[in-house]
C-alpha cells in the first residue's frame, strides 16, 4: 500500500509540475511542412539544400542520432571545409573517425536551421545499401529545438516552433526521456515476458534489436528458440546478428505479434546496456503517425495505415547493394538458401523472379517473400547464369 500511494502522489506532483510549465509556455507555432518519402525498413528521408546551394540534398530523419552529420563527398562536391579531429564515434559495426565542419547549415523550405557543428562521414556504404545517394543524417540537434509531426499516411513532416500543443485525442501519449535519444519502456514476451527500456530509433529499419547482453541476463529465449544469422548495415560498418521471432512486442497500450527481432552482441555498449536493453526501430514506429516533442519529453502515437501491416517473414542470406549503377552481391551468409542456390560476393542481379526492372528496393522485397521458389539471372564475370532459391520463413 505504501508503494502505490508513493507512486500515485509521484505522478501527481510531476503532472502538477508539467500543468505549470505548459501554461508557462507560449503556443506552439506552425512554421513549416516537409515531404518525405520511405525506403527500406520505413527509414525517413527528406530533401533539404546547404546554405550555399540550391541543389537538393536528401538525409536521414533519425532519431536514433545524437547529432547532425553530413557526407564526406558532400562537402567535397559543395567545397565545405573540413577539420579534421581524433574524436572517434561508435556505432552497430564499430568506432569511426569522424571529422567535423561549421561553415554551412540546413535550409527547408520556410525553415533554415541554425549553424552547427556537423559530424562528417563517409556514407558511401550506407548509399548502396538503400540504393539512394544520403547525403546525412539529421538527430537531436532538430528535434531538440521543434516539435515535429510525422504523418506516415500522407507522406509528410509538420514542424513548430516549442510550445503548448493540442495532442490528437484518439492515441497515445509517451512520456520519454531524451538522452540524448529518446527512451520508453517495452515490453516482450518470448519464454517469458519481460519489460525493459529501449531507444526509439526512426533511423533503423529493423522492428526490434535486442542487445545480447539482456537477453543472457533476462534468460527469455528458449533453448530451441529459432535463430538465422543476418547481417545489418550501421555507422562503423558491417556486422553479423542472429535473426530471430519473438511473440509479442507491447509499446504503451500497443500490442504486436510475432514480431522480427535482431539479436545484437555489443561489444561496444553502444545500447548503453543495461541504460538501454536495445532499439525499437522504424518497422514499429512508422506504423504510427508522431508527435515528436523532445522539449517536453513526449512523443505521441497515433495508429495509422500501416499500423496493421504484416512484417517481413522471409530469409535469403543474401546481401545485394547498389554499386556504380549495378546491383550486386555484397554479402552470402554461409548455409543460407543464397549460398546453397550458389550465389557468390560480385555477382551482379540481372533479374529476381522474372522481375528485369533493376530497382535495387524492388529486388529487396521479393527476396524477403517467406517459402518462394525465387529465379534469379547473374552476370558472373561476363557469364549471365541462371540460379533458383528458396526462401525460408522465420516463424
């Protein structure tokens, strides 16, 4: 009984607090609509241009980003100085060097964001992954200065000025805390069901990542829990996980089931575990139109469209990427359906099921079809030859 009194009175003093800081605050105004557009995974990418161009730049919205960086070849083509530094940063696939510059900004339309330091980094991998020229990465240093709404449905961002903000009323609202990342409390269930909190993550593809050091300490996977090795592309570079199901994923009042989850050994702490137990990515969180408020700690869910849209059950073992206009092999993970049908690193993909549009995104979605007889043609040095694969389903 004391327990729970303690707990209701915590809440009323801090919604007590939060009621006099939002009718200390001024309205939130309008300032701005952004399109975007998704790729691969929900990931969100907008147009923008440098203070310096008019050309038409595209970048990352990531909230799984404590920053703002830029690409490496970017500043070459646009002549943006660049300092060089010992100041590494880590990612999925490792630590990375990065340099820094201050002598440019980002301009939307109506909106132009204010001078910075940005991280810069070679993001030629991350291009030929998604097939689309990124030309960085936007994170904290604009959500923490707006209140952004993404409406997944129509495509498009809304960005005020901080303030006082009407919520939807159908929804949910989170209370989060921003550090610099956003953090929630997520519930799943395999084995057993289990409550951690977890970084949501707009730039990740994925649904869920769990670190493996909370899945040793939680003891929540069974011992003939099902598990394929995959690969994932991050900051830092490559890195192998074990791909796996769980059977329930809980985000506030939300419920989803049989849910894809990556199994992440992270020997760099990158998830601050135990700060963080992992990451909810975009294949969650785009199935919500957001609300976005770093300066009040919240995020407000509203299901959308895609809220009832069925993962991708479907595994090849095949890595395919975008290089100098060819779509090839990059990756074949041994004993996968990709290896047994033959495919091998540098294989250039002519066709995926009859399919001969060259539509790197395209050739990503039929190869994630679960239980598919697949025939591809491949130019292997010169050579077009003809292999057949069978995906597996994960469940």
């Amino acid at each position: 009984m004391k327990i729970a009194f303690f707990i209701t009175f915590l809440l009323i003093v801090c919604n007590s607090n939060y009621a006099q800081q939002q009718h200390a605050q001024p309205q939130a105004q309008y300032i701005t609509t952004i399109p975007f557009k998704q790729i691969m995974g929900g990931v969100i990418l907008v147009k923008a241009a440098l203070f310096n161009s008019n050309d038409s730049l595209q970048f990352i919205l990531d909230t799984g980003s404590g920053g703002i960086s830029i690409d490496s070849s970017t500043c070459v083509e646009h002549n943006i100085l660049i300092n060089s530094s010992n100041k590494s940063i880590s990612g999925i696939g490792g630590k990375s060097t990065v340099s820094f510059t201050s002598t440019t900004s980002i301009c939307f339309p109506n909106l132009k964001l204010p001078s910075m330091p940005f991280h810069v980094y070679n993001y030629s991998q991350l291009s030929s992954i998604y097939g689309e020229k990124i030309d960085g990465v936007i994170g904290y240093a604009f959500f923490s200065k707006y209140i952004i709404k993404i409406n997944f449905d129509r495509s498009l961002l809304m960005v005020y000025s901080p303030g006082k903000i009407k919520y939807p009323f159908k929804g949910n609202l989170l209370h989060v805390k921003i550090q610099p990342l956003p953090l929630h409390a997520v519930s799943f269930k395999m084995r057993k069901k289990t409550q951690f909190n977890f970084f949501l993550d707009t730039g990740a593809g994925l649904p869920l990542l769990l670190s493996n050091q909370l899945v040793t300490d939680s003891n929540i996977l069974s011992a003939n829990q099902k598990t394929f090795t995959t690969q994932a592309e991050g900051l830092g570079g490559k890195k192998q996980m074990q791909l796996t199901v769980l059977k329930e994923v809980k985000m506030g009042p939300y419920k989803f089931k049989q849910v894809p989850t990556y199994l992440f050994k992270d020997d760099l702490n990158v998830i601050a575990y135990p700060l963080s137990g992992g990451l909810i990515g975009n294949e969650i969180l785009r199935r919500f139109n957001l609300i976005i408020n770093y300066p009040q700690n919240e995020i407000h869910l509203s299901p959308n469209l895609y809220f009832d849209a069925p993962f991708e059950y479907g595994y090849a073992g095949l890595t395919i990427a975008l290089l100098n206009d060819r779509i090839v092999v990059e990756d074949v993970i041994a004993g996968s359906p990709a290896a047994v049908a033959g495919f091998l690193i540098g294989d250039e993909m002519i066709s995926v099921d009859n399919q001969f549009f060259g539509n790197l995104q395209q050739y990503k979605n039929l190869l994630q079809e679960p239980d598919k007889i697949i025939k591809s043609i491949i130019n292997r040095a010169g050579i077009l030859i003809e292999l057949e694969m069978k995906t597996i389903c994960i469940l």
